[in-house]
C-alpha cells in the first residue's frame, strides 16, 4: 500500500511540476511531457499486465491537473504503454547496456504519437482546429523531452525498491 500510495504521489508531484514549473524552466516555454517519460521509463520495464492502471491513472491525474478534456491522456498512454511493451518484449530484452538509447528513442516516438494523438482527439470534439498544429513546438517537446529523461533515468531506475512499477523485468 505504501509502494502504491507514494507512486501516486510521485506521478502527481510530475504532472503539477509539468503544468506549473516546468513551462518555465525549459526552451521555447513549452515543458517536457514529465509524465509521460515515466510512463515510458516504467513501461519499458514492467509487463503490460501489470502497469496498465498505473497508465490510465497517470493520464487521468495528468488531465485533472491540466485541466484537459477527461481521458485524453488516459488512452494515449494506455496505447503508448502497450506499444511500449510490445517493442521491449520482443526487441530490447537484451540490450542492457544500451537500455537507456533505447528508452530515448521511445521517448522521442512517444511523444510524437501522444502529440498526435491529443491533436487528433481535440480535432474529432471540434475543440481545436488543425491549423493548431505547431512543428515548433513539436520539436520544442522532443527537444525538452530528451533532457527531462536524462535527468531522470537513472534516478527513477535506481529506486527500483520503492516504486513496485519500476522493477526491472524487461529491459535493464
């Protein structure tokens, strides 16, 4: 209970962080998706069956705090995360020494589908038009992306004591 309590913690501390402090620390005043790195981080490293509540939680606190429509985050985080799993399943399982390489570029295709995703969502409600697609800030994101998980990574691999979503059972 303790383990899950302070993962929630955590996932909720990063997505305040994301919303608030983050836009204005980093390039382009656009802040690194801090939530989704972990999502990734923990998606590579975990089965699928036992992270996919960690996923949708994750995208709902991350809507809640945003103020977002409801669910949005929620499913493309699930999908993210099952897509995430698949490829650690069957491509990375051995690659110990360059898991973090791998992670980056997971990261970097993450982002870019829960870019996507979110803009095809907010286009199908009619809430946003597609003339909002910015490949500005796209790049600003990849670029805030990269450094958000290199300041992370080890840190978050490192506590896999803690945080029962971050036991190793993938990708080392």
């Amino acid at each position: 209970m303790y383990q899950r309590i302070l993962t929630f913690s955590l996932i909720f501390l990063a997505a305040v962080a994301e919303m608030s402090l983050f836009p204005i620390l980093f390039f382009g005043g656009v802040a690194p998706d801090v939530v989704l790195i972990l999502v990734i981080i923990w998606s590579s490293r975990k089965s699928f069956e036992s992270f996919w509540i960690w996923a949708i939680i994750a995208g709902f606190i991350l809507d809640a705090v945003s103020l977002e429509r409801i669910g949005t985050s929620a499913i493309s985080f699930l999908l993210i995360s099952f897509g995430i799993n698949f490829l650690s399943k069957r491509f990375f399982l051995g690659q110990r020494r360059r898991a973090f390489f791998w992670v980056m570029m997971l990261v970097l295709v993450g982002t870019v589908v829960h870019y996507f995703l979110g803009m095809t969502i907010e286009v199908a409600t009619q809430s946003l038009s597609l003339s909002a697609f910015s490949f500005k800030i796209l790049l600003f994101k990849l670029l805030n992306n990269a450094i958000m998980l290199a300041l992370i990574y080890w840190p978050v691999i490192s506590c896999k004591n803690i945080f029962p979503v971050a036991e190793t059972n993938l990708v080392k």
